[in-house]
C-alpha cells in the first residue's frame, strides 16, 4: 500500500496533497462531480469509512469529507413507497 504525504502549511497544519493519484486514467479530483468514482486507498468498512485517492473521506452512509474540509450531506437515493 502507498502512504500518503502530508504537506505542512505555514499554520502548522497538515493537509493532504491536491491528488495523490497515480492510476492511468487518472481518477476524478475531489471537487468532480463523480469523485466517488476514484480508487480507494484505505477501506475500514468496520468504521464506516473510505478514504480514495483524491483525499475524499466516503461513509457509508453516502457522506463525505473533502479535502478542503467541506462537509456533503448524506445522498441516498430515496426509496419508493408502492
């Protein structure tokens, strides 16, 4: 498994490169609109979490951290009442 370098910012800050990809195609940045379609990295399905190699954290419960630190809600799709 690849380790991930964490770039220090002048606050003394850790943040995660822009894209630590290195897949051929290269996967979706985290600000795409398919960023869950990148290539995961590290899986803790036990914890509920995904981090993919465009630095987005996935939950299971369709949630995600990117990033920049931005928060997108839960997006499951809805289910049909017959």
């Amino acid at each position: 498994m690849r380790s991930i370098r964490r770039d220090i910012t002048t606050t003394g800050a850790a943040r995660l490169p822009d894209s630590p990809c290195t897949h051929t195609p290269t996967c979706p940045t985290a600000d795409s609109p398919d960023r869950e379609a990148a290539v995961v990295v590290a899986g803790h399905p036990e914890q509920g979490w995904s981090l993919l190699c465009n630095g987005v954290l996935l939950f299971e419960d369709t949630g995600e951290l990117l990033p920049d630190g931005k928060v997108i809600a839960p997006h499951r799709p809805l289910v049909a009442v017959a």
